[in-house]
C-alpha cells in the first residue's frame, strides 16, 4: 500500500496482502462490488512532535512522518453489493 507498511509484516502473526489503490478496486469488483469510493483518511490523533526532535527511535525525519500519517493515512475503499 505505501513504503510505511512494509515492516509491518515483522510485526503480526498473520499473512498481509498490501495492494495499490488500483489492485483494491480490481479485487472489489471481481468480488462482485462496485466501488462506490475509495479515499485515504489522515491519523489527526497520532501526535508528531516538531522538527527538531528528530530523528526518534521509529522515524529518521519529521517529513516522513507527516507522510505516513497526515498524507498516507489510511486507505479506505468502500464496495456496494451488485
């Protein structure tokens, strides 16, 4: 899905798939759905401390955290039954 999640794997104890936005839709509609909308929502909640407290233990720039989670955020795509 985005550079930001490909450690994630490490991390959990089941199999991930990451997709681009275009292999979602795909996946969506040979499952039978229309997409009906497909949009990414920013993590407002998660907290990025100011430029100069960089680099952290997980993140080597402020930018790169912006990135994952104002830009990136999470992916949601929305399917509608046919």
């Amino acid at each position: 899905e985005h550079v930001h999640s490909h450690d994630w794997q490490a991390s959990i104890s089941i199999p991930m798939t990451r997709w681009t936005e275009r292999e979602y839709r795909t996946a969506f509609r040979d499952a039978g759905f229309a997409v009906a909308a497909q949009d990414r929502i920013p993590d407002t909640e998660t907290e990025i401390p100011p430029a100069d407290a960089f680099p952290t233990e997980e993140w080597e720039t402020r930018e790169a955290m912006v990135e994952r989670y104002r830009e990136f955020g999470t992916l949601l795509t929305v399917g509608v039954r046919l």
